[in-house]
C-alpha cells in the first residue's frame, strides 16, 4: 500500500481531533464560555455570601464587645450583603476570542524575547488556540497559561532552555513553580495532543517545485504536458489574473517566484498562525492560501498542473482556497498593511484600547478557585503536605495497606526473621 501525504496527515490527531467547521467553532466557544459563566457566578456568590457570613458574626461579636464597652459597630455588614448581590459582569464568548488572539500576538513578541526559533513559537500558538478552545480565560488567565505553554513548546520542538533559566528571562515575579504548575491542566486540555502539522514545510516543497518548472527540469504531474513545455507556459503567465500575458525571461520569472515564496511564507509565519486556519484546513491549503494572496496567476498555474481546470474537484478546491485567502486577508495585521501609516496608527490605537478594556474586565470575572495555580497543583499533588505531614486519612490508609501486604507476603514467604523465632531455636 502505497501512502501519500493526504493520507498521512488525515491518520494525525491534527485532523481527527482538531479539525472542525466555523460553525463547530463558534458553537463550542459559545458553550465553554456559557459554562465559565456559571461556573464563576456560582463560586463568586460563594465566596462573597461566606464573607458576609463572616462580617455578620464578626459584628455579632462586636455588638457584644460594645455592650460591655468595647467593640466596632458593625458597619462593614451592609457594605458585605450588598456587595454579594452583585451580579458579575462576566466576559462574552466575542470577548474571549478577542483576548485569546491579543496574546496569541503577544506570544510572537515573548518568542522574540527568548530568541526561540519560528517552529517553537508557532506550535505555542496552536497550543493556546487548542487550549482556550476547551477552556475559558476566566477560569485560567491566558497570561499565566501562555507562559508555561510556550515552556512546554520548547521541548515539544527540542530547543533545551532550562526551566529554572526560562522563569529567569520571564520576569522577576515569575518562578519555576509558576511554570511547572499548569502543565498537567494544560496536557489535559490539549487532550494530550502534541503533534502540530505547520505548512512551513509544505510551501517550501512547492517553492522547490516551481523553481524545477522555471529551468525545464520538472518531473511532477503536468497533464501529460512535458518539462519543457510546463516551462513555456510559466514564462508566458501573466504579471495578475487582469493582466495580458507578456513572456517574461527565465530569470525574472525566477525571481518572481522567490518574491512570491517570500511574502507567503512572511504570511504564514505572522498572520496565518494567529487565526483559525489550523482548525478549518490542511497545511497544504493553507499555503496554497497564502501563497494565492502573494501571486495569484502563479499559484493558479501550480494548481492547473497538480490538477486539471476541468476536473470538477478544480473548483471545489479553488473554493476552499479562496475561503481560507479570505480567512488570513481579513486578519487586522494583514488589513494595517495596505493602509497609510496615519490609519494604521489610528486603528491600532483603538485596537490597544479595546484590549485594555477587555483585560481590565477579565480582572473583574476571574474564577476565585482557579487564580492560584501554584497552590492548586500543589492541593492535587500525590501525598500533597498539609503543615509538613501527610493528610491523617492518607496516613491511615497506606499504613492499613502496607500491614496488609506485609500479612499476604508472611502467608506465601513465610515470616521475616525478625518475626519469628531465630533459625534453630
């Protein structure tokens, strides 16, 4: 049997567990935030309800302390059942998203600030695109989730850094425990998928393709057309699809190809990798895509020669690339680069406001049993320590299950010399 590249990406977990509709993803991100929602009102209310408990017996107790002279007047009591009445103003499913994609942008700068190469930052970005796809903002902060997920892509991608060095280069408020801690809720989330297929490789291949139909060397599917001849055509395409066709020398048309391979990988290092694009199509569209967005009479022409315009699969497929084109122009980073510098600075403005806001109201909405995620892989630990000293139950239980194993080992061994009478009495 004979196996092709469709065939090995569809036996992947990237397409079995991580592909989906736009209409799948919107549903599943609407249905994580509506249970977020409920999940920090609840704890929330929990909480602010056990204050005021609280601030009730403490004013119990300061009534009773002012009758025999001494004591507050229990003031603080209003204030508390007032504030357990209200209501959170949780973030939106819209809201999310738009926090996720900011520090999918910012993930690029810390990639930067370690020096990590591209494959490292751009599988972190997919690993917080899967992670909040299953998990809310409010219940892990994406600050702290981002850090130790790109910790975690380091050795996903074998670039060493040591964590006690990482945690250093982090910040002065960052430690190694702070790094280490969300790991497991992390693993769990990515549903223990470490595997990333980028189109890095992909276009690259096609690129080297392109350059063998440039100098008449191309052995691939042509349509029965010779290397020559896929030669001649190439050198004839036109400079866009409007354009009349102008037979160009070898040279150029080489150059061509290399500005185009350029532009479309810059593309897909820096705007492709922060959108959805992962989980709507294959790596191979999706450098097509962006490789359709860069030079598009080109793009076509490779296209025609993998696959005959006539087929009816041609349109289909030019369809799917056309959408997920449409998908990586409509990225606010691709959208500021065809504007003037003047615009361009005006929306970005807007764009960092937005995003202050969105974080300040994240603030707001936290889930209060998720905030420390330190002390709650420490509660979760095995033999977790509790004032130096296991949980008496624990205790209590190995200790019951040891005796136990001890008395089965007597039974088929016999007992330890220790335990009964010494050899020869």
């Amino acid at each position: 049997m004979k196996l092709n590249e469709d065939d090995l990406y569809r036996s992947s977990t990237q397409f079995r567990n991580w592909s989906f509709t736009a209409a799948q993803l919107a549903t599943q991100r609407r249905r994580i935030n509506q249970q977020a929602t409920e999940r920090v009102k609840a704890n929330v209310a929990r909480i602010r309800a056990q204050r005021a408990e609280d601030a009730i017996a403490r004013d119990s107790v300061g009534e009773g302390e002012k009758e025999n002279g001494s004591g507050t007047s229990g003031a603080n009591t209003p204030n508390a059942v007032a504030q357990s009445a209200t209501e959170v103003d949780c973030l939106t499913a819209a809201e999310e998203m738009k926090i996720v994609d900011e520090f999918c942008e910012r993930a690029v700068a810390l990639g930067s600030h370690y020096s990590f190469p591209l494959n490292v930052v751009s599988t972190a970005i997919q690993f917080l695109r899967r992670f909040y796809l299953y998990n809310s903002p409010m219940t892990y902060h994406v600050n702290t989730i981002l850090r130790t997920i790109m910790f975690m892509a380091t050795k996903i991608e074998l670039f060493s850094i040591h964590v006690s060095q990482y945690a250093q280069g982090a910040g002065r408020n960052v430690s190694t425990e702070s790094i280490l801690a969300p790991e497991y809720i992390i693993m769990q989330g990515l549903r223990y998928n470490l595997d990333i297929r980028h189109p890095f490789r992909a276009i690259k291949a096609g690129h080297m393709e392109m350059v063998e139909m440039v100098h008449g060397k191309y052995q691939g599917p042509a349509n029965g057309m010779s290397a020559k001849e896929v030669q001649a055509k190439m050198l004839q395409l036109p400079t866009n699809v409007d354009a009349p066709a102008v037979r160009m020398p070898e040279k150029r048309v080489e150059e061509r190809i290399h500005a185009a391979y350029a532009t479309a990988t810059h593309t897909l290092r820096t705007i492709a990798v922060l959108t959805d694009a992962y989980f709507l199509y294959t790596p191979s569209q999706i450098w097509l895509a962006a490789h359709l967005l860069a030079d598009e009479p080109l793009t076509l022409f490779y296209l025609s020669c993998k696959l005959p315009p006539s087929s009816p699969h041609y349109a289909k497929l030019l369809g799917v690339l056309r959408s997920c084109a449409s998908l990586i122009s409509s990225h606010r980073l691709y959208t500021n680069t065809s504007l003037p510098k003047d615009e361009r600075d005006k929306r970005e403005a807007q764009h960092q406001t937005e995003v202050k806001r969105l974080v300040q109201k994240l603030k707001n909405c936290r889930d209060p049993e998720k905030v420390d995620l330190v002390k709650l892989n420490q509660a979760q630990k095995r033999d977790a320590v509790e004032g130096d000293a296991l949980e008496e139950s624990k205790a209590k239980r190995r200790k019951l299950a040891r005796e136990g194993y001890e008395k089965e080992a007597d039974a088929f061994w016999g007992p330890e010399l220790g335990k009964g009478a010494a050899v020869g009495e």
